[in-house]
C-alpha cells in the first residue's frame, strides 16, 4: 500500500470500529437492561427496541450510497454519522422503552457503510483493495469480542444510558476522524456523471455477491441462536464463553492474512472464495453432527473454521462489489449489498429463533447448511473481478466517442 492507501484504510478502519463497538457495547446487555424501563415488561415490544436499528438501517443502505455517489462520499458520512450521535443521545437519555425505541431507529437511519465502504474503494487500488477490506473486517471483529469482555462490566459502571452516550461520543469522534484524518475525497468523483441504481440491479455478478451476503449474515445470526447453548451444555459458563470466541478471532485472522493475500495476488480469489464458502457449510454439517453432545473443544475448533471462512468472505466481497462496480455507482451497489446484509442479520435472527422453537438446534444447522449449499451453487459461476473502469478512462472514452 501507498503512505495514502495506508491512511485511507486505517482512518476509514477506525471509523467502522469505533462506530461498531459503540454498538456491540449495548447488545450483550440490552435484553435485561431495558427491562427495567417503563414498558419494559412487555418482551416483543423489547424485541423490537433491538432490531428497529436494522429495519432503518436496511431501507436507508441505498439512499445514502447513492447520495454519496451524487453529492459527495465524507459530506454524506458525516450526515449519517451525525444521525447516527442524535439517536445515541436520544437513547442514553430515554425514561421509557418508547424513547429508547426511537433513539434506536436514528441510530440505524445513519445508515453510513455503504458510503464507508465506497469511499475506501474510490482510495485504494484494485491490487491491495481486499486487504484494505480486510482491515475494515479485522477491526469489526475485534471489536465483537472486546464488546463480550467490556460489556458486562461497563453496564454494571454506567448502565445502559451510560453506554449509549459513549456511542454517541464515539459518533462524534468518527466524524472528526472524516473530517480531519481521512485523505480527501478524489476529484474524478465529482468529475464523472453519476450511474444509476437500475445498473447495478441488472449486474448478475453483483447480484450473486447481493445473495451472497444475506446468506452469509443470516446463517450468522441464526446459529448465534444455538451456539451459546451449545456451549452451556458443554459445561462452559455464560460469562466465560469469550474464552471461545476471542481465540477463534484472533487465530483466524492470522489464517486469513496467510492464505487470502498471497493466493490473490497469484489469480486464486474465486477459488479461496467458492472455498470459504463450502467451508462454513461443512462447519454447519460439524455443529449438526456435534449438537447431540456438544464438547467444548470440538465447539472451539468448529468457532475457529467458521471465522476463517467468514472473515475471508467479509473481506473479498466488498472488494469483489467495489472492483465490480463502475466508479458512477460504486455506492449505490455497495448500497443494494449492505441493504441484503442487515436484511440478512433481521431475517437470519427471526428465522433461527422460530427453527429453534419448533424444529431445536439441529433444525438451525440443518437450515444453515442448506442455504449456504444453496449459495454455492448461485456463487459457481462467479468470476474474478477485472479493474474497474477510472474516471479518467471513462472521460477519455466519452471524449473518443463523441
């Protein structure tokens, strides 16, 4: 990476980060925490307090991707992001789980990745544009497992209003990140007539990659519906589960670095990634065969798998989206693929809660593992993505044409 690429990534990494474990912070605690609000005792209504952030999240991805395509990548993030901080501080300062559900909608309706996303892809080549993507995925993930250990702890100091003021702060500090540290957005951006949101819906690459990660993001949620369990019964307490999971990132990231950068960069990228998806379904036929008798061990091993495949995928498909898509709607696509991700993480949460109702653990895996044979079939036929046309390219050729 170029000194620039390098600052790109890590300023636009730490916005992801800061935002996410502002998030990540609330959610190991929200259930018993909000019970205590006036309305509290009413579960669906609880239910609903945690995925409203998903729901305006979802139906705003494309509106602030194509905004940032139009009027510009950080004007728009910092738009989203100052949403983002209201809704947080509505949030901390809520009396009534009515408030709380309306601090938690703003939150999800500064619906910025989509725009983070293109403006670290309008920043970096096509050669190290996965790896920038990988950093973004690290930090995400890091960020998950810091969450399960301070959580906890945090809630017991300051509540739950205590940690949604710290998301708003840590709101405000991604935006003076934008602001200040992030490089300036490209001139060729606003040089280029805009594409629009029809393209991007009639690219059969860029639908795969679409299908691809609702998938991914609802098997996600749906066996986080019976992993823990599975580790109870394991004899492996609740408070201890970060034990588990903190190895099995930690460790898979390290895989991934060794085996998804070298093998890219010598033309193997759709085969590390039709690989890290027969992976994770072979990791939800373990868990399947496991759930009987689940062994702390053979969970850990299979937690392990699982990441490394999940943090390959995290980390090729935006790329594969950003290198596929012209630079006129860079974000309006990766605007239609972080719409199909939260859709996947509310569908994938609601479905494996029903499954595991009426069908139990092995329902779930057996779900699981159907849909994720179901993408690889849709994901075959994928190919490498070429560069991406520049805009420079671009008015070179409409200067040729005309």
């Amino acid at each position: 990476m170029t000194a620039l690429e390098r600052r790109a990534s890590g300023s636009l990494a730490s916005v992801f980060a800061a935002r996410m474990l502002g998030l990540f912070l609330v959610l190991p605690v929200f259930a018993l925490e909000a019970a205590r609000y006036p309305g509290g005792d009413d579960p669906a209504m609880i239910g609903l307090a945690m995925g409203i952030y998903g729901l305006t999240q979802g139906l705003l991805q494309i509106p602030f991707g194509m905004a940032s395509d139009r009027f510009g990548r950080k004007r728009t993030i910092i738009a989203g992001l100052l949403v983002f901080a209201i809704g947080s501080f509505i949030a901390a300062a809520a009396g009534s789980l009515f408030w709380l559900i309306v601090g938690r909608s703003l939150q999800g309706a500064g619906a910025v990745s989509a725009a983070v996303t293109a403006l670290l892809a309008d920043q970096t080549r096509d050669e190290v544009r996965t790896k920038s993507m990988a950093l973004v995925g690290a930090s995400i993930g890091l960020m998950f497992a810091l969450s399960l250990v301070a959580a906890p702890v945090l809630a017991g100091l300051v509540g739950l209003s205590g940690l949604f003021a710290l998301t708003g702060v840590l709101a405000l500090g991604c935006m003076a990140i934008i602001r200040w540290w992030t490089p300036p957005e490209p001139e060729q951006h606003r040089a280029v007539a805009r594409g629009g949101l029809m393209e991007v819906l009639r690219h059969p690459h860029l639908l795969r990659l679409d299908v691809g990660v609702f998938v991914l993001h609802a098997v996600q949620l749906a066996m986080w519906v019976a992993v823990p369990g599975l580790l109870v019964a394991a004899g492996l307490a609740a408070e201890h589960h970060w034990r588990v999971y903190l190895p099995a990132v930690l460790a898979s990231f390290v895989v991934m670095a060794a085996v998804l950068f070298p093998l890219e960069r010598r033309g193997y990228l759709r085969a590390v990634f039709l690989g890290a998806v027969a992976l994770i379904t072979l990791v939800q036929l373990g868990f399947l065969l496991v759930a009987g008798q689940p062994g702390v061990v053979e969970l850990a091993v299979l937690l392990f798998l699982f990441f490394c495949g999940f943090n390959v995928l995290e980390a090729s498909q935006p790329s594969m989206a950003s290198r596929l898509a012209r630079a006129q709607v860079r974000g309006a696509a990766l605007g239609v693929y972080n719409t199909l991700q939260s859709i996947g993480f509310f569908a994938g949460g609601a479905a494996g809660g029903w499954l595991a109702k009426h069908a139990g653990v092995h329902g779930v895996f057996g779900a699981c593992a159907a849909f994720m044979l179901l993408w690889l079939a849709v994901a075959w036929h994928m190919r490498a993505p070429v560069a991406a046309p520049t805009a420079e390219q671009t008015l070179a050729d409409e200067a040729q044409a005309t």
